[in-house]
C-alpha cells in the first residue's frame, strides 16, 4: 500500500497574510475613497458658498423700500450678430428694460446710456447661440448684462436687467 503523506489533524492550517497588493486594493483604497466623497459632499452640498451669503447681504430689501423701482427702457432693441460657428449667420434682437431705485437716478441713466448699450453691444458680439440655449444660458446671460450695466452707470445703481423681448436665430 502506498503511504501518504497527511498533516497531522491537531496542526492548524497556517492564516496568510494580506499581500501589499491586496492591503491597498481592499483597505486603503476604499477608505481613501469614502474620505474624499465625504470631503466632497461637505464642499459642495452642505457648505454655503460665501459668495452666495455675500450676495444675500448685498440684495436689497424689497419691502423696506418705499419708492418702487423705476424701469428705463433701451431706445430700440439691440440687434447683434452672434459669433459663427457654421455657414449660417445667427443673430440676436434683444430689447431689456434698466430697473433703478428712483425716477433721479432714470434721468441720470439716459445720459450714461450709450456707455451701457457699448458694454452691452460688446459683450453680446461675443456670444455663441449655444451660449443662449435653455434657462441657465438666459440667466447667464442678464447677469453679464447687469453686471456691465453696474460697471457702466457708476455711481447710478442699476438694480435689474429685465427682458422684455428676446430673439435669437
């Protein structure tokens, strides 16, 4: 009869180690990977931006003012060629409307108004129809307009840009 070689059943079999390879790929790696998807939640949805809470601080209070806004009309839509970007030549006929806090500070707008339709017709000339395309594009779009508006009528404090029509081809 042939012997064979058998372990003896009160030696336990030996535990193997964890491999450097499998330590990092089992371990270290996904507790790496929790702490910075946790990190990242933190950042970006439960941390306030301050930019937003300086923003909040900076809007004026609507019910605390007792004059309504005064609304300044562009004295004829704003016509632009938009940047190229096939054959064909989009464009876009945009008419707004200025809001400032009083009928004072409209008077002092319509003599600083051809610095802000120059803002403007720059600005526009730059964009893209793509860059027009759905609610953010828009919303983009008035707060660039807004903001060189602001820049343009200094020390006039133009509060809202407002679209009364929009036509983009």
């Amino acid at each position: 009869m042939a012997a064979v070689d058998e372990a003896p059943a009160s030696e336990a079999p030996k535990k193997k180690k964890f491999s450097g390879k499998k330590l990092v790929l089992f371990i270290i790696l996904p507790v790496l990977l929790l702490g910075g998807g946790g990190a990242a939640a933190y950042f970006l949805l439960l941390k306030k931006d301050p930019a937003v809470e300086e923003h909040a601080a900076d809007a004026p209070d609507e019910h605390a003012a007792d004059e309504p806004q005064v609304y300044v009309s562009l004295e004829k839509p704003l016509q632009v060629n938009l940047v190229a970007t096939g054959k064909r030549m989009p464009y876009l006929n945009l008419d707004l409307w200025l809001a400032v806090k009083n009928e004072e500070d409209a008077k002092k707008l319509e003599g600083v108004m051809p610095k802000v339709i120059d803002q403007f017709q720059v600005y526009l000339r730059s964009l893209r129809i793509d860059d027009l395309q759905g609610a953010d594009g828009v919303q983009r779009m008035r707060d660039e307009l807004l903001m060189r508006a602001k820049a343009a009528a200094k020390p006039i404090e133009v509060e809202d840009v407002l679209i009364k029509s929009m036509l983009a081809q």
